[in-house]
C-alpha cells in the first residue's frame, strides 16, 4: 500500500498542490495528524507517535504509560496501524485535491457575455443521411486459425479487424457468408447499405463466383439509383482487378508482406469524393512520407499494366501508389469513376500498433 500511496503523489503533484513525504516518520505522522486529526481516535495518532521516536523512560510514569497503551490495544503494533492510515490518508488526500480545482473559476457561455446564440445550436441532422448504415462484410473460406482453405458449410470467417473497423465508423455488420445457399446471401445483400471484401488468399473457386456475382449486383443497384457502395481490401482489391478486367492472370507479384510504407499520391490524383477527402492536410503529408499504412500481400498489378487494361482504366482512377521491397511500384488504392466503388491493396482496417512493435 505504501509504495501505491508514493506512486500517486508523483503522479498528481504537477497537477496540483503538492504533497512530498521525507522519510523523517515524525514528518509523516505531523501530515497525517494535519488530515486525520478528525477521522482517527486520538490514541492511535498517540501511538504512532510514540512507536517512531524512543524518548528516555520515565519510571514516575511507566505506571500511567502502560495503562494507556493497554486501553488502546494490547495486540496492535505500530506496523499494523500503517495498514490503516494510507487507505484513510488518501481518502483525505483526494478531497484536499477536488477541493484545491474546485476553487478555480469555471465560467457558463452566458457568464463569459458572448452574444453569438448560434453556437449553442447543434446542426440538426440530415436526412437525406443514414447516421446508422448497415455493411455486409462478406466471408473467406477456412476456419481463420490454421489458414486451411475449404468450402464446408462450417468453415468460414470474418477477421475482427473488419468488423471493428466498420463499426468504429459508426455502422453495424452482417455477415455474408459466401457459402450460404444463394437465395440467404442475396436476401441478406437487400438488407444492408454496403459491402465490404475482406483480405486473404482465396482467388478462385466458389468464393470467386460469390464475389463476382456481388459486385455485379452492386452495379446493378447504383445503376438504379440506389446509392451503394463498396469497399474491397488486399484481396479484395485483386479480386476486383480479375473481375473488371476479366483477366484471372493479370495480376503480378511483389514482395510487400508485413511491411509498413508511404501511400505516394499520383500526380493528377483528385481526392475531392474520394475516402481521403476528409482527410486532414498534414495527414495526407504525412501519409506520402512517413511509413503509415501496412501492407501484406504477394500479389497485386502495377500502374502501366493498369492502364494496358482498358477496362480497368475506364473503370478506375489511380489514387495513390506504393514500392515494394524490391523497389518495384504497385497500385495500391483505386477508386471507380462513376461508382462508390473504392479498392485498397493496403489496409485500412489494421492499428498502427499492430505492426509497429514489429517494425
């Protein structure tokens, strides 16, 4: 308790007034006499007064000392009282504390004399707005432990990184399982505001035809006015270069596994409508040249072979790029000039402090 009572005193004495206990115990009891003078009987202060300093024996009182000492407990040591006093001395402590903030001034707005009544007011929402979207975050094959791949009914997962990051935008997830019956999936694909692809390694098979047949339906919604958007991470974003390409071998390998990297902006890159318009400035500098973003992928397509593919550069715009480790460029977040379709070879989804005790 004693060394818990030392570390919050240096803790809090920047704060406010400051309180430091020499190692003198005749100091310490004098401040404790100072807080506890009402909350503990007068013996017990006695007795650890006299418990610290050894004063030469008076035989014409020994009789009366005796007695005293008795009255307040024949059993207790000066030992066991410490084990009471800190708890009550912080106790103490903490009111000295609230008391010593309390007296600074803490002014309401109408005591301050501003006369702008428009700040008091909250822009009322809009409701051309869903404050509370709903994403579908579809499924990768496998049990999301052993890396295994398989097409079971029982084996499918959604990394929680994903569904965090969604949610930490204010937006609640469904599952889309991708090997659910047809019928389920694309019920539930009604039922949501948008869907996001996760990252992994699955790039053909069921899963494939799963995501192909989503994003045809996500076209097919915008085409119908109905605002829907899509966000495809790392595998995500190769599966979508397969599938708007229609070019299962376009992509192209680079080293980029569990490594942090600079996001360098394009040229021409216009970022108005884009995921990084709300982006601060000095974030957006810091992103072309500090080491901010992960990557982990061995897969993904450069910018030249981008725009050999014409339909890949009629549907996407190249926002930003990266460099391997081999210095190799790659495309590294892409998004479609008429959809809300946004697809990042990097992840988003993944804190900082994830990979940086690694870095």
């Amino acid at each position: 308790m004693r060394t818990f009572f030392v570390g919050f005193l240096s803790r809090n004495h920047h704060q406010s007034t400051s309180y430091h206990l020499p190692p003198h115990p005749l100091f310490q009891i004098a401040v404790l006499k100072r807080f506890l003078g009402t909350v503990l009987p007068l013996n017990a202060l006695q007795l650890l007064t006299n418990s610290t300093s050894t004063p030469t024996p008076d035989p014409s009182e020994s009789t009366s000392s005796d007695v005293q000492t008795a009255a307040v407990s024949p059993k207790t040591t000066p030992a066991e009282m410490w084990s009471y006093l800190w708890i009550a001395f912080l106790i103490s402590l903490s009111k000295e504390l609230s008391l010593a903030k309390a007296q600074v001034p803490v002014l309401l707005p109408s005591q301050l004399g501003t006369s702008d009544s428009s700040s008091s007011k909250c822009t009322p929402p809009d409701p051309k707005i869903n404050y509370r979207p709903v994403i579908g975050i579809l499924s990768h094959p496998g049990d999301g432990a052993s890396g295994r791949l398989s097409n079971a009914s029982t084996a499918s997962y959604i990394a929680a990184s994903y569904v965090k990051f969604v949610e930490s935008a204010g937006a609640r997830v469904i599952p889309l399982i991708y090997n659910e019956p047809p019928d389920i999936l694309f019920q539930k694909l009604d039922l949501v505001n948008g869907v996001l692809f996760t990252g992994g390694w699955a790039k053909s098979g069921l899963y494939y035809d799963v995501a192909e047949r989503i994003f045809k339906k996500i076209i097919e919604k915008n085409d119908a006015g109905d605002h829907f958007p899509l966000y495809a991470i790392c595998l995500g974003f190769e599966l979508l270069a397969m599938i708007i390409s229609k070019n299962k071998k376009i992509l192209e390998t680079f080293s980029a596994v569990d490594v942090a990297s600079t996001l360098q902006f394009t040229e021409n890159a216009v970022i108005e409508g884009t995921v990084f318009q709300r982006f601060p400035s000095d974030l957006l500098k810091k992103l072309s040249t500090d080491c901010l973003v992960m990557q982990n992928h061995k897969y993904g397509i450069s910018p030249e072979r981008l725009m050999e593919n014409e339909n890949l550069s009629s549907f996407f715009k190249i926002l930003t790029t990266c460099t391997d480790e081999d210095d190799k460029v790659y495309v590294s977040t892409v998004h479609a000039y008429n959809y809300p379709v946004t697809a990042f070879q990097w992840h988003p989804e993944v804190l900082p402090q994830y990979f940086f005790r690694r870095l």
